[in-house]
C-alpha cells in the first residue's frame, strides 16, 4: 500500500483501519505506517505542514499539534486537549490531515492530488 491508498482507505473506510473516529488514533495509524516504512513515507511531512499551515516559521510541534492548532487554535489554547474536541472536530481534524498527506504525496510524486469526488468514487 502507499500513501494514496491509504488516504482512499481512511477516507472512504475508516473502520478497516482505525478503531474509533478520534484523530489521535488516526494519527497514531499513519505514523505506524510510516514506521512500517523505515520512515520514508513521511520523510518531508514535518517540512511540508510547516510550510503549508505555519508559513515556513520554525516549529517543534508534531505535524499533528500543527493541523490542529490550524483548525482549533481558540480552542485548544484555552487548554482544551485534542482528545477532547467534539466528534465533528475530530473528524474535521482527520480530514485535514488526509488532505494535507493527499497534497504531500502529489508534491513527491509529481501529480495532481485527486479531488474529493475522485477520492469518495476511488477514481
């Protein structure tokens, strides 16, 4: 599997993969398969969330601490965790992530990300 089918999958079926709809558990699944991968599925992400969500400023927070201060940034400074975000926010949350690894995994192939239809339809 590469990174394309396993945005399709978490998108379009989430239960095969992950166990509940929190986006740590997300997060922690696409880090598994990172590692499964001696890392190199992942190898720029870091760099790549930075530069898309914190306009290239430094930053030692985890790419997932960074997709969520983007989405929830009030929200999770009034020391709110992410765990504790509703279930629409988690899922927001999610898929943002799988937007971001779609838009990453383009940047390293050279192609187009596939739109959200092309990733509903498994065009």
């Amino acid at each position: 599997m590469n990174l394309s089918e396993l945005c399709f999958h978490l998108k379009n079926r989430p239960r095969m993969y992950v166990m509940d709809d929190r986006f740590t558990t997300a997060v922690a699944f696409v880090e598994g398969f990172n590692q499964a991968n001696d890392g190199r599925t992942l190898s720029g992400f870091q760099s790549f969330v930075i530069n898309q969500l914190n306009g290239g400023k430094r930053s030692s927070l985890h790419w997932s601490s960074l997709i969520a201060k983007s989405e929830f940034s009030s929200t999770l400074d009034n020391d709110v965790a992410i765990m504790d975000l509703s279930p629409e926010a988690q899922r927001a949350l999610i898929n943002r992530m799988i937007d971001l690894l779609m838009e990453y995994d383009a940047c390293q192939t050279g192609e187009e990300p596939p739109s959200h239809n092309e990733m509903k339809n498994g065009s």
